[in-house]
C-alpha cells in the first residue's frame, strides 16, 4: 500500500484554475464515495478549501494510482486527461504524509498560523468516515495530523494574535486607499464561516450599524445580523445595497458570478470588492469599471508574505514537530508488516487458550461459576504475559531492513501459518 496526495493549490496555480477543480461542501462526500471505486484506490479522503483541492489517497501502486486519478479528475471537471495532468501535483509516500502535516498546521496556509485549516482538516476526515472511505492508513494518518495540528497552536506562537483569509482581506482593505476605514459603509455577501469571521475581527472596533449582510436565504441574514447587530438585506435587494457602499467582502459559495458587469454597471460610488468566495463571485471583468476595484486570492496572498515573516521563528518550532510527526508515522506504516504475524500469534494462543479451558470444565463439572471466571481471568491474563514479549519484539523487527525474513522466521517459530500458506488455502477454497 503506497500513499499518495494529488493537490491543486494556491502555491502552484492562480485562483482562476483552482476554481476549475473546486469541490463544494455538498458534493464532498458523494466524490470521495466515486473516488473510492476507481481502480488502484483503496482509501480517500478529500481536503477541497477556497486554497486548495487535495485528494488524500492509499493506493495498490504509484503508477497505477496516478493515472486512475487523473481519469477520475478528468471525468469529474469535465477536463481531458492531458488538461489534469498538466495543473495536478503529486506527493508519494513521506513527502504526501509531511504535507498533510504541513497543511495541518497551517505552515503549507496562505496565512500562516491560521486555524480554520485544522478544522477543515478534521471535517473532511470525519466526512470520509461517515461514507466509509478511510481504514488503517489514512484513520492513523488523520488522528496524528490533527493531533500536531493542536500541538502547533499550543507549544508555539504560530497562531499568535488574530490570523485568518478573512482578517488579512480585511487589513488588505485598510493598507489600500481607502483611508478612514471606520467611516464606510460595508457589505457582506454570505451568512457562511467566512463572513462570521469577518465579523468577530471587525466587531471590537468597527460601527456594526455600518454593516449590511446579504445573502441567498434572508432568514440566515437577519440571523447573523441580529447576533452582531448590523443590518440585513435580500438577495433581490444587492444592486441597491451596493450602490450606497464602500467595500463589499463577497464569500457565496456558486458556480456563476454574483458580481456581474450588469449588476454594477451603474455604479457611481467607489467601490472596493475583495473576492473570497471559491469558484470566485466577481467577474474579472470588472476590472475595467473606474469605480471599481477588484481583489481576490492572488492578491491577498501577494500581501500574506508579511505575515510569514512575522512567524519565522515559530515556522521553525513547528517545522521540527512534522518531521518529529512523519518519522514517527514512518515507523508505524513499518510496523504494519507485523500485523499479519501478529495477528496470527494471538488466533493461536486464543485457540489454545479456549481449548484448554473447554477440557478443564469437562474434567471438572463441579466448578461454580465465580470459580470458572475466577480462572478464566487468572489464565488469559497469563497468555497475555507470555505473548505480550514476542509482539512487542515482532514489531521492532520489522523496522529493520531485513524485516520479513526475520517475521517469516517468527511464523516459522511459533508454528503460525505463513502468508504463502494463507495464499495457498485462499486459492484452494476458490
């Protein structure tokens, strides 16, 4: 089993192609279910962020795994195979596990030591347990990436102050020409995470009463504005909206503009909009409009580099816990050679176990049944004794080079049935 990670993110491509392979909430589950049919997948689990789309994946084989990907990714976007492999990236075995680290922690983020990343982490892996598309390797891999996940937030200084897409797009509006912030009249497009977080950052030191929340269903609207009293509006109700504002933050989640030439054509009043809705709500087109400027993801990313120097020093505390996370994971995927063998140590010591125990009560049909449990309870704990020395010593042999040699001889020394046995018995029942 090989592991493997096809990723389009902000590192590699634009804004403008990551939309293309963009995967919303709602059809999350149903794509890892699709993937998880495909040839050579075994197990999956898809990350699909405003910055990134990853697929998480064990494999049978390397090769085979990315070509059936690439199909997979080709038939989902409507793209050809050539139009995949061309903007795909693929990380193989500890380079796709340190990235999911990497990712996990928020150094592979935009903003560094933001910690939307870790929850979005933990809800696709919980999604893909719901449709059942994890097992051994990818369960292990996502605990222990959530688990440095939390121990970068705690023991370093990554995350200190308040970091986020939302507070660098709202800092990115006032390091721009619009002076005297606190003055303007804003618009948030969206009831969703991004907008909540938009607000909890402008709520200690902006006019709340200055804000008007749009969105698709209006009770959602209303909702939001009622908790962080500012005002809300319909959808309908947009065009004239804007045409009294200063800045719109825009993050609906649809598969067409929001912000079209039609809907501002007669805008007259300047106005700022930063984009953070993946596929994008803007059209680029309004770039040309003179009362118009436009911001997305490429452009906020452009001003997050300062936010990283900020951080260097934390980057390195954290950098040292996913290559303490990856070499440790490392020895468990090792371990696993062990787990047939061991598997099988303990099926025979059970059936010795319970078939001494069956021939005892038949010599000895007086016993009550607090004597039985009594016994039975003193017994297993002592075949847990005696094996507990040997499984410990079976997985330490397989990290090393030499490993199913040295478990061949495990097998051979306790009578076990070999995985060539296995295979023979498997042949002969078919």
């Amino acid at each position: 089993m090989e592991v493997l990670v096809a990723t389009i993110n902000f590192k590699a491509v634009s804004v403008a192609h990551r939309e293309k392979f963009h995967i919303d909430e709602e059809s999350v589950a149903q794509a890892m279910i699709t993937l998880n049919q495909q040839n050579s997948v075994l197990e999956n689990v898809i990350l699909s962020t405003c910055n990134r789309t990853e697929l998480y994946l064990v494999v049978d084989e390397i090769s085979r795994g990315r070509y059936y990907v690439r199909k997979y990714l080709a038939a989902l976007f409507n793209m050809t195979y050539d139009e995949v492999a061309e903007q795909v990236i693929f990380l193989e075995n500890d380079a796709a596990i340190a990235h999911l680290f990497e990712v996990s922690t928020s150094l592979a983020s935009m903003i560094v030591g933001e910690t939307q990343i870790l929850g979005q982490v933990k809800d696709s892996f919980e999604c893909a347990r719901e449709v059942n598309t994890t097992g051994v390797v990818l369960n292990e891999l996502f605990k222990r990436a959530i688990t440095v996940g939390k121990q970068a937030q705690s023991e370093t200084l990554i995350g200190e102050g308040s970091v986020s897409l939302s507070t660098v797009a709202v800092k990115l509006i006032e390091s721009q020409q619009l002076d005297m912030m606190h003055k303007k009249e804003l618009v948030i497009l969206g009831a969703g995470k991004m907008s909540v977080l938009i607000l909890d950052y402008l709520k200690p030191h902006f006019p709340m009463e200055q804000i008007t929340i749009v969105n698709r269903t209006y009770e959602n609207a209303i909702s939001l504005a009622m908790k962080y009293k500012t005002k809300a509006a319909p959808k309908e109700a947009l065009q004239q909206v804007l045409a009294s504002a200063d800045v719109v933050f825009s993050a609906l989640r649809s598969d067409d503009y929001i912000l079209t030439q039609k809907l501002l054509e007669e805008q007259l009043r300047y106005l700022a909009i930063v984009d953070l809705g993946m596929p994008r709500n803007a059209d680029p087109i309004l770039d040309v409009h003179p009362q118009i400027s436009r911001y997305d993801m490429d452009d906020i990313e452009r001003i997050a580099d300062q936010n990283k120097q900020q951080r260097e020093a934390a980057m390195v505390e954290v950098s040292k816990m996913v290559v303490e996370a990856q070499e440790s994971f490392h020895k468990w995927r090792l371990t696993l050679k062990a787990t047939p063998v061991i598997h099988e140590l303990r099926d025979k010591t059970l059936t010795i176990y319970e078939t001494a125990m069956a021939h005892m009560e038949r010599k000895l049909p007086n016993l009550s049944d607090h004597e039985l449990k009594v016994i039975h309870k003193l017994t297993k704990s002592i075949v847990n004794q005696i094996i507990k020395e040997p499984i410990i010593k079976t997985k330490e042999l397989a990290l090393e080079e030499d490993a199913l040699d040295k478990l061949a001889f495990v097998e051979h020394l306790f009578g076990l049935q070999t995985a060539n046995d296995r295979n023979e018995a498997e042949l002969c029942e078919k």
